[in-house]
C-alpha cells in the first residue's frame, strides 16, 4: 500500500520521502527547460518557437484535466463488480426461496431393510440411490450375516414418493429382500437409548418384559409357555440356556421355566436382534420377581374405603381364599370351565410374566375383587372377577377402566374381553368405557373388543390416562 493511500481521520497522509523526490524532480525539470530555452532562444526563430510549445502544453494539459475528470468520476460499470450502495445487500434469492418452500413441503418416515453384499462399495452405491431420490438417511444399523450385510433405514422421503419407488431404485442398487414400511416420530430415538429405555421398564416391573421385547423387535407375536400349563398337561420342550433362533422364529428360556416364543412372519431375526432380546430376558432373570407396589385409596357410594394396587403370586393365598367365598356362578362365569379347576388358573393369572393383575382389597386386607390384563400374542386380554357380596358398587367398572388405561399406555392396539350374554355387569362395564366396541359370538361365548388405536374423544382419552398411572408407579 502506497503512503498516499493510507488514511489517519479521514484523510490521506503524505509521506517526507515523496515531497523530497518532487522537489527534485522540479528543479530538474526547471533546469532542462532553462537549457532548452537558452538553445531555442538563441536560434533564428527562438521566440516563435517558445511560444508554440507553451501553446500546445496548454492545450495538452488542459486536454489531461478534461479526460482525467470524464473517466475518473464515471459510474462504475458491471465489470467491476462493484455494486451500488442503493441495491439490495446479499439474502435469499427467489430460488432459494423456492427451494425452501419445497423442502417444506410435507415429509414421510420409512423404516427399512435390505441385504446387500458385503463389499466395498455396496452401502455407498445404495446411499447414492436414496440421494438420487432424496431421501434422506437419518440413522442407520448394520446386523451382519454369514453371507452379506443387513442394512436397517430410518428415511425422511418426500410426501410423494411411495414406497414401490424407494424398493426399486434400492433393488437397482443392490439391495435384496427389501422390506419397507412407515414409521413414526418414537423411531427417531436412536437404539442404544431406545434400548436403555426398555431395560429400564422391565428393572422396574416384570410384566414389562413382553411389550420391551414387541418394542425392541417391532411387529411380532409374543407368548409365554409356562413350563407346566394352568390345566394340567404337558409343557413346551425346553430351549437351550442360550435360546434358539430359527429364521422367523426365536426361543427364549423363561427365569421361572418356561418358554417365551418370539415369532415375526414377516421378516427373519437377525443374530443381533437375536442377542439383544436374550440379553434383556437375562436381565428380567436376575432381578428376580418385582411388582411396583403403590396404592390408590378409593371411596365406595355407601362410604367404604377400599384400596387398589397391583399384586403378584406372592398373593396367591389371599386370592384363592377370595374364590372361596365366590359362588359358582360367579367363578363359572368369570373362567368359562368347571368350577373346580379356577384355582389353578391363578397362579398363571398372577404372574407378571403374562400381564398385569390389579386387586381390590377391604380395609382389613382381604382381596374382594381381581382384574387381569393378559399378553395374548399380539393381542391384549381384560378379565375380572369380583365377590358376590361386593358386586353392583362399582369395584368392577373400576378395575376395568384402570386395565384399559394400562393397556393404552402400553401401546395396545385394542382389548377383549371374553364373556357370556348373561353377564350384564361385564357389558355395562364395557360400554361405559366410551370406546368403539366391537361384539362376536363364539362357540356360544361373548367376545367385546374395544379399539384403542383410532381417535378418542378427549375426555375418555384424559379418564383412561388417569387410570393407568397405577401401573406405572
């Protein structure tokens, strides 16, 4: 940078150096003059000729100062690159408008699989399809196989774009047995957190093992075999301690005997998703049996105070001293069999490892009513069951609305309950739900099931949360 370019408050500052090289250069400048002048002035035509060249270095200076202010005040042109002050500073463009009003637009989630080789260059060729058709790759999980790699998506596509479209261009890219559905905002949760989360719920109650395995291996059919059935008979073959997986199909050893059958018709186990469930059933093991034990306080019309809570085998007795007192009509009707054989059913019925069972209990301790919330594969069950001389007060629409309210906190889909056309407390209780019920007629039994997946009306919604805050404490 020149010294005269430099500026201090505003203005430009000269330098001592450059007024010396002026000085000089005017003095010479006044010496050759002088010398040209005495050479011209001494000649013939000396005057005539001073006068000339005085003439034209007028008129050239004067020509230098009309030049100099045309172009040096010009307005800069577009090659410059400079912008006037007057325009619009640096923001969106209208494209770039229209780019984000697109990517506004709405955007679906899929969850998928594929295999693909396992390679170099396999993965990349596939995440280059799904850019191709932006898509984008939110989170990603490798299950590796003896022949090839499976390779689980969470995609964020456009609205638009069907799912035919994404197989295609995947299948084009060398993935093989896709398989493809939509997701939803809990898939977002990346899966070591996810599964932190359902490690904790099953610490925390035993009954929460079959929903944590449905949640962790997606959709699926769940069943627990006791190892000596509720009727008698013989048990499932037993499994070996480190469980069985057969494709579609895994076998896990239950902590009291039994068998849990895991079972997706739709997509085979990998070995990672099998480990993943043996490592939470094993842990569901050495907690041992644990059944949260909060109590609510209720009081009945007539003023009686009774208590609700959860229970477990370890009231086995007060339970079957409650079938005791029950006629046999009651327990016929509650256990659809001989009346003999209800007590076996309990220690079934009182299991965690099945479901959740909630007592009604007087203020003496005696257990007066039951109500159970039965795993049935992929399908939930309600049952209760409430001593005759405690029938008509309420206890048993009680006992339902809290069992719905587990079971949608739980993500159930729907519940049934299995009676007979007689039993009009059960059909009450069922209606004053306020849930879409469906009613079938099978093998001269009553089967009403309440759908909990579609839209409620907000004060059923808010009555059955309420209700399922004892199975969570």
């Amino acid at each position: 940078m020149s010294d005269v370019t430099r500026a201090k408050h505003g203005r430009p500052v000269h330098h001592w150096r450059r007024d010396v090289i002026e000085l000089a250069a005017l003095f010479t400048a006044v010496a050759v003059a002088d010398a040209v002048a005495n050479l011209i002035g001494h000649g013939p035509d000396g005057p005539e000729l001073l006068l000339v060249s005085a003439a034209a270095l007028v008129v050239t200076a004067g020509f230098h100062t009309w030049w100099a202010r045309r172009h040096g005040h010009a307005p800069p042109t577009g090659d410059t690159g400079a912008r006037p002050r007057s325009e619009k500073q640096a923001g969106p463009s209208e494209r770039s408008q229209e780019e984000e009003a697109t990517a506004s637009v709405e955007r679906a989630l899929w969850r998928m699989r594929t295999t693909v080789q396992d390679e170099p260059g396999s993965l990349a060729a596939l995440c280059s399809a799904l850019a191709g058709l932006r898509v984008d790759i939110l989170s990603l999980q490798t299950h590796p196989l003896a022949e090839g790699t499976v390779d689980e998506f969470l995609l964020r596509a456009p609205g638009g774009l069907a799912a035919a479209e994404i197989t295609r261009a995947v299948s084009v890219a060398g993935g093989a047995g896709t398989w493809i559905e939509r997701a939803d905002a809990h898939d977002l949760v990346d899966a070591p957190t996810r599964v932190l989360g359902l490690a904790t719920r099953t610490a925390l109650d035993a009954a929460e093992l079959p929903l944590a395995l449905r949640q962790l291996l997606g959709r699926c059919t769940i069943r627990s075999l006791p190892a000596v059935p509720a009727g008698g008979g013989r048990g499932p073959e037993p499994v070996p301690v480190e469980g069985a997986l057969e494709d579609t199909v895994m076998r896990l050893r239950a902590p009291e005997g039994g068998v849990i059958t895991v079972e997706r018709a739709y997509l085979p186990f990998t070995p990672t998703e099998f480990a993943r469930a043996r490592a939470l059933v094993e842990l569901d093991a050495r907690l041992g049996p644990r059944v949260p034990r909060s109590q609510d306080v209720l009081t009945l019309p007539e003023g009686n105070d009774i208590t609700v809570g959860r229970v477990d085998t370890g009231d086995l007795t007060a339970a079957k001293e409650m079938h005791e007192r029950c006629s046999a009509r009651t327990l016929r009707m509650r256990y659809h069999g001989p009346v003999g054989d209800a007590d076996r059913y309990l220690s079934h019925l009182l299991s965690p490892r099945f479901g959740r069972t909630i007592a009604v209990q007087t203020a003496s301790g005696r257990v007066v009513g039951l109500g159970h919330l039965l795993w049935d594969g992929d399908e939930t069950e309600v049952a209760l069951l409430v001593e005759d001389a405690w029938q008509r007060r309420g206890i048993g629409t009680e006992l339902l609305r809290r069992l719905v309210g587990m079971a949608v906190d739980a993500g159930c889909a729907s519940v049934y309950a299995v009676t007979q056309a007689s039993n009009t407390g059960m059909v009450a209780a069922m209606r004053g739900l306020g849930l879409p019920l469906d009613y079938q007629i099978e093998e001269g039994t009553l089967v009403i099931t309440a759908r909990l997946d579609g839209p409620l009306d907000e004060a059923v919604t808010e009555r059955l949360s309420s209700a399922g805050e004892l199975g969570k404490a």
